[in-house]
C-alpha cells in the first residue's frame, strides 16, 4: 500500500504545470497583489509600488517591480438605492527580469463588494496581458534542429484571473485563480 501511495504521489506531480505569482519579500501576503476581489477593500484610494533588484554576482541579476492603484465607490449611495454594495477596480503593472528573460503583466481588476452584517464579501476578476521576451536568452540546443517546446522571441498572451474575499474588521479570507 505505501508503494501504490508513492508511486501515485510521484506521478501525480510530474505531470502537474504551474506558475508562480510574483514573490516580494516586503508585501508577499498582502491580499491585493494576488485577488482581484480585494481592490478597494479597505482603502477608497491608493497606489502602491514595490520594487528590488537582488545583486548576485551575475551579470543580469534579478529585478522586480510593481506598481498598483485601487479604488473603490460606494455605488449604493451613488444610486440613491437602500443597498449596502460597492465596486471595486484599480490597474496592476508588474515587470520582472530574471537572466535573459524578462516579463510585464498588466491587468485591470474589478469587483463586486456587498455588505453581509459587518463583514462585506467580494467577487471579481481580472482582464489582463502577459508579455514575455525570451530574445537574451540564448538557449543552447542539444541538436542543429530548433526544438518547438522551448520558446524563441516574445510572446503576448491574454489572461483572465478571478477570485472570492471576505474580509472584516480583523480578518480576511480569500481564494483566487491568478
């Protein structure tokens, strides 16, 4: 039985793909650089940038930078209704740069916030593009024939992220695909 678990356990993670999210050591677990559902939460204005470049004897060593404005408007109030919700939006810049490789990401997240006793809960998702440039890289194939798997010049792709917050007073709780 323990070998059927191991075996099953090694293949269940070989064929799993995944991507990171940017990591930034000063704001990794602020819930706005990852769900779109948190904009506006708890500031009605904001712009936040974090950045690094982590110098290690390379030559092209790695950098970072983030940029982020939220918002949010009381649209209950601003349609004369009895209803207690809000909407939330703002505008993410993100451009990394790890060797030859480097990539922007640029997305627009909304959200639907409604108040549930004194907590609220929120909905949204992200519109947004992916820009990578593999043009420094270099690679180094193994034969004379281009290999299709690995990636050669830019590419642009469009991307969709969305997520669920809830979030009080004193705690926050959200999942979100990104």
């Amino acid at each position: 039985m323990k070998n059927v678990f191991t075996a099953l356990l090694v293949f269940t993670f070989a064929s799993v793909q995944a991507q990171q999210d940017p990591n930034f050591v000063s704001e990794g677990f602020s819930p706005f650089w990852n769900n779109p559902a948190s904009f506006g939460s708890w500031n009605r204005f904001s712009v936040n940038a974090v950045g690094s470049i982590q110098p290690n004897g390379f030559s092209q060593p790695p950098q970072r930078l983030m940029t982020n404005f939220e918002f949010a408007i009381p649209a209950g109030e601003l349609m004369n209704t009895n209803s207690l919700f809000e909407i939330g939006g703002g505008v993410n810049f993100i451009a990394t740069s790890h060797g030859g490789v480097r990539q922007q990401i640029f997305q627009v997240p909304l959200n639907y916030q409604i108040q549930v006793k004194n907590s609220a809960l929120s909905f949204g998702f992200s519109p947004g593009f992916r820009r990578l440039d593999f043009s420094d890289v270099g690679w180094i194939t193994p034969s004379p024939t281009p290999d299709p798997l690995i990636p050669d010049g830019k590419q642009a792709t469009f991307q969709l992220d969305a997520g669920i917050f809830w979030y009080g007073e004193r705690f926050y709780l959200g999942m979100s695909s990104t």
